[in-house]
C-alpha cells in the first residue's frame, strides 16, 4: 500500500466519522429547543434535507453492499425523524403561547416536514418499482444521483437564512456543532477527491465545503446572540400534529 493510499483510507475514515457526528449533530439543538421552550430563528428545512440526505444515502448502502453507509445513515434518519417531531412539538407549544416564531411558522413546519417525508416515500417506491421490472442498475443510478444533490442541499440549506442573519445580526439559528462536522467532511472528502482525481467525489464536497465556509464566516461576524425568552403560562400537550 503506498503512502497516498494510506492517506486516502485514512482520510475516509475520518470523513466518515465527521458525516456520522454530522447526522447526529441535531440532538444538540434539539435539546436547546427543549430547554429554551423556543425554536428561536430556526426553522426546519435542513432537518428535512436531513432525513431526505440520510434516505437515499442508505439506500445506496443498501443497494452498493455499503453497511457502514446503510447503517450511520438507518441511524441519520432516525435522529432526523425523532429531531422533527421534537421541533414541531416546540414551535407549537411556542406559537400556541402567543409568541410569533422567527423564522417560520407551525403550519409551515408541518408542511415542510410532510413535503420531506413524502419524497423520501416516493424515492423508496420508485427505486422498488424499478428493481423488481428488473432495472437495479437504473435504481441505482437514480438513488446516487439523488444522495449526491440531498447531501449537498443538506450541508447548504442553513444558508437560507441569510437573510434573517444579516436582518438580525445573530447567527443563533447556525448550530456550530452541525457546522464544524460537515466543514470537515467535506474538507477530508474534497482531498480524497483530489487524490483519486475522482470528480463525482470532489464536485458535490467542494460546493458543500462552500457553503461551510460561508457558515463558519456568519457565526464568527455575527456571533450567537441569545434569543429572547419568555414563560409560557398556559400548559400545551406536547403533540406534534394536533
């Protein structure tokens, strides 16, 4: 094994440690939301890309004989789910106190999250339909493809924000936790891309490294301010969808 081939292992593995920290970042905010009773100037766009991220990333494990892949992405979705349902369950408890949210609102959230849901379904029966008339390789394809636009779409959506940021100058909505495992993916994934002089690798991890940076320069000009906390005085189930 030469030296660059150890460099290479090396660097996936750590890529591969830093994607399965990535997937787990958000019981961090999750718990911040709960104690908080707040959601902040969050919304739950990159939750969703989350779980479409993971979807299709594990059925790419599944289908390419990849179980580590299947198996920290199984663990991705799941966190993803478990995260989405603990920020709806939030926001309305927020929104019900009579507190105006942010960033979003309740009934937007719902939406946001049954949209994800639903194309994650919808790429589970197609990839299914398409294997049992006997095109796997088509399903494949497809599902590469789509990992390959989820993940970098996952990694950018924080960047939505830009706009609420700048408006409030605070970048409390970007988790730096979140931020600092997927720079370092991409990073160790956009070398290995180098190395290999693989460009399906390099292309979707440098534009996610972009957009990594573009988050990292936010949080240090615009700081994480605190929001504002109020009591809520009326006691709310916490049930997501009713």
């Amino acid at each position: 094994m030469s030296f660059l081939d150890i460099i290479v292992t090396v660097l996936s593995y750590a890529a591969s440690l830093f994607s399965l920290l990535l997937n787990a970042s958000p019981l961090i905010t999750s718990r911040e939301y709960e104690k908080n009773a707040s959601i902040g100037s969050n919304n739950n766009i990159f939750l969703g890309a989350l779980l479409f991220s993971a979807t299709t990333w594990a059925s790419y494990g599944l289908f390419s004989s990849t179980y580590p892949l299947l198996f920290s992405n199984m663990v991705g979705n799941a966190i993803g789910t478990y995260c989405s349902l603990v920020f709806l369950s939030v926001a309305r408890r927020e929104e019900k106190s009579g507190r105006v949210l942010q960033a979003t609102t309740y009934t937007r959230s719902l939406l946001t999250y049954v949209f994800f849901e639903t194309i994650c379904v919808l790429h589970l029966v197609i990839c299914i339909g398409l294997i049992l008339v006997g095109k796997g390789n088509v399903a494949i394809t497809i599902t590469g493809l789509e990992a390959t636009f989820a993940g970098v779409f996952m990694v950018s959506s924080p960047l939505l924000q830009v706009k609420t940021i700048v408006q409030a100058k605070n970048a409390q909505c970007l988790a730096p936790a979140t931020v600092c495992f997927a720079f370092f993916n991409a990073l160790f994934w956009v070398i290995v891309g180098v190395i290999k002089l693989d460009v399906v690798l390099f292309f979707p991890n440098f534009l996610g490294f972009l957009a990594c940076c573009g988050q990292v320069f936010l949080i240090f000009k615009y700081g994480r301010k605190p929001v504002e906390k109020e009591e809520i005085a009326v006691a709310i189930a916490p049930v997501p969808f009713n």
